[in-house]
C-alpha cells in the first residue's frame, strides 16, 4: 500500500508541473496588476485532460492516505 501511495504522490507532482502557468495570476495579485485576474479562459484539449488527471491522482492521494490511517 505504501507503494502505490508513492506511486500516487510520485505521478502527482509530476502532472502539477505539467500544468500550464497559472501562476501569474497570483503574482499579479500581489503586485497589484489585476486586470486579466478574473477573465474567463477555458481549458481545452490537453489542458483539460491534465487538469482533469490532477483531480483524479489528488482524489486517489487522499482515499489511499485515509485508508492508511486507519489500518
């Protein structure tokens, strides 16, 4: 179990830093540059495929991690 849970983290971080660079938007906030903060951009394609792997491999990560605990 231990292993898959590695497997799981190992492929976690890797899919993150696939990401495209969002980022930015939260540099801007910081420096006050908030012009493109809230405009409405889609993911599409890839995008949305690694975006949509993300949430599954973090859901996966937190059932195992729970499962873990309590055996």
């Amino acid at each position: 179990m231990q292993t898959f849970l590695i497997i799981i983290s190992v492929l976690l971080i890797i899919i993150v830093l696939l990401q495209s660079n969002k980022a930015e938007s939260g540099a801007q906030i910081l420096s006050g540059g908030n012009t493109d903060l809230f405009m409405q951009r889609k993911e599409r394609g890839s995008e949305l495929f690694i975006s949509r792997l993300t949430f599954v491999l973090g859901m996966i990560f937190f059932v195992v991690s729970l499962v873990m605990e309590f055996m």
